[in-house]
C-alpha cells in the first residue's frame, strides 16, 4: 500500500508541474510586486493545493524562487 502511495505522490507532483509549465509567474504575480499572494494563488486550484508546500519560508508568498520548483 504505501508503495502506491509513493507513485500516486509522484505522479501527482508530474501532473502539478506539467500544468505549471507553461504559466510564468508573472501570470499569476498581477500586482508586479515580485511575489504570488495567496489571493493571486487563488485563481489556480492546483496552485492553492500546493501553495503551502511551496511556500518553504511559510510567509503566505510566493517568491519566484519558490515558485520556480514547480517547473
């Protein structure tokens, strides 16, 4: 069982990344601020699922360092 749920994560993370791929973070950045609020997050439910896991420093923002992990 777990080994199944080692490769659904994996393929989930696939599948979170390939949806990124093409979006930069200045589509989602709509204020130019440099950073992805959680409110800009908000109109991608993939980036929401996945905001906090993205947000390392745990400030409610998205830098474009973090952000760039899921391309």
């Amino acid at each position: 069982m777990k080994h199944i749920n080692t490769t659904l994560a994996i393929i989930a993370l696939a599948a979170s990344s390939t949806a990124f791929a093409a979006v930069s973070f200045d589509t989602f950045d709509t204020d130019g601020d440099g950073v992805i609020s959680q409110k800009e997050a908000s109109v991608n439910a993939q980036l929401v699922e996945i905001f906090s896991d993205l947000d390392t420093d745990s400030n409610g923002e998205l830098s474009k360092e973090e952000f760039a992990k899921v391309q």
